[in-house]
C-alpha cells in the first residue's frame, strides 16, 4: 500500500538533515508551490513534499469521489505516506486545506508532530451567528456555479483575487494549477473544504501551533488568526505578514521564510 501511495501522489524527500519538515500545499496548487521555499530550508530539514490526490499532477484516476468526500481520507493519505517513510516525529507546515488536515491529522497521532505551522488557515469558511468565517452560504453556491458554468472563466476570476498581491508570474502559476485540475474534481474537493467546519475539535490539538496570516487575505477574514489562537488546544502563536494575498509561499517567499523560521526554532518548547 505505502508505496503505490508515494508514487501515486508524488512523494519528494529532499535533503538529508535529521529533523523533518512536511509541507502540505492548498487547493489549486501542486507541491512545486513549496520551490522557492524548499532551498531555504534543506540545509537543516530532511522536507517531505507530495500532492494531496486532488491536485492537477496526480493521476485523477486515483481520485476515488465515495472515499474523499471528507478531510479524514486525506488525514488517512498524509499518516500513511509518513508512515510509509518511517517518520516517527516531524514539524508540519500545511497551507489552506492543508492546515485543516494537519489539525486533524495531530489529533489522531499527537507524538508525531513536534509543531504545526498553518498558513492561510481556517477551521470553517461559512459565517455563523458568533464567528466570521468570510463566506455566506449562497456567495459560496454562486462559486459552484460559476466553475460549474465555465471553469476557465472562473480560474481566470479567482487567481489573481487569490494571489492578492501585484506578482504576475504568482497569477500565472496558480492559473496553470489550478487549469491542471479536473473541473468536477475541483468542484467536488470546494464543496468538501467548504462544507467542513473544525470549529468543534480545535480544543482537542495538543501540538504547538503557529497560525500564519497575511494582513489582507480575500478568503479569511483577519479575526480567523485570533478565533485559532483562542481556541486551539496546543500553545498557539500568531504570526501576521506585512503582506497581501492568500499564497504567501508564491509571492513572498523572503518573509515567509523568515517567519517559518522562527515558528520553527521555538519549536522545542513544550
């Protein structure tokens, strides 16, 4: 099973380093969002990257729709790949949906994360009655429709609004991704993120997290950073970027880094 897995979604070690780093990439993208990331950091991690099995460069014929209709079969990827690499501890960096699986993948084996790093992190994208999560039920069915109706025309929409910053080539590569998915696929893993709520099983995180926000991001609202630190389980720090957008990974790789870098030397402290 372990490594049909690791090559069907395209497992990466890169590095030789003893401690280890895990970035899981979000929606839209592939693992080749880390590029400008990974350099920075081999020289004092061994890095695990792969393709969560709805990304553009996995065979869509490994997408199964009756098993990934929740986060869990994703959790369930992501602990058999380290599994299947006999990782027994490593630190976890998941941006956007990716942040999501990591919360829940802690829950489930808590020894084998030292700390998780969320980036663009939210636990539910719908507005409730006391929490602000961004979206209203039917601005969300509206997406659907509109990728649903012409894809194209709503990548070609949603990427620089998602880029958010003025980086053209971050546009064009979060385009091309994004272009790479199956529609139905794409629309199918939307209607997943956004039917999930987290809000419930935050308290159950024992790991040390750092949540990692932009100061403007279109798809979470500034106030999620601080609903995270006040309800997660685990010693929880905020880190905010004096940047723009929801992929600080593409467009501001430099003061990602930096922060990454600091979420990660503290990472020892329990």
């Amino acid at each position: 099973m372990g490594n049909i897995l690791l090559e069907a979604l395209n497992v990466r070690v890169v590095g030789s380093a003893e401690k280890i780093l895990v970035l899981g990439h979000g929606f839209g993208t592939d693992q080749s969002v880390w590029q400008r990331i990974v350099p920075l950091f081999t020289p004092d991690y061994r890095i695990i990257l792969y393709d969560l099995v709805c990304a553009g460069s996995v065979n869509p014929d490994y997408f199964d729709f009756r098993r990934y209709t929740t986060l869990d079969a994703y959790v369930d990827d992501l602990l058999n790949i380290l599994d299947a690499l006999g990782v027994d501890l490593c630190a976890y960096v998941g941006h956007s949906v990716s942040a999501m699986i990591g919360i829940l993948a802690s829950i489930r084996r808590p020894e084998l994360f030292s700390k998780l790093i969320l980036i663009g992190a939210s636990p539910s994208f719908l507005n409730d009655k006391d929490y602000h999560g961004g979206f209203e039920q039917g601005e969300i069915e509206k997406v659907f429709s509109a990728m649903e109706a012409n894809y194209k025309a709503w990548v070609n929409g949603f990427a620089p609004l998602a880029v958010g910053a003025d980086v053209p080539t971050a546009v064009r590569e979060f385009s091309r991704t994004l272009f790479n998915m199956r529609p139905d696929i794409s629309l199918f893993v939307s209607r997943t993120v956004f039917n999930t709520d987290l809000r419930g099983v935050l308290g159950m995180v024992r790991v040390p997290c750092c949540v990692v926000q932009t100061a403007k991001d279109v798809s979470i609202p500034a106030s999620v950073a601080e609903y995270l630190r006040t309800h997660l389980g685990g010693r929880t720090t905020i880190e905010i970027l004096k940047t723009e957008g929801h992929l600080p990974h593409m467009t501001a790789p430099a003061l990602l880094a930096q922060v990454l870098r600091r979420a990660l030397s503290h990472h020892s402290e329990f």
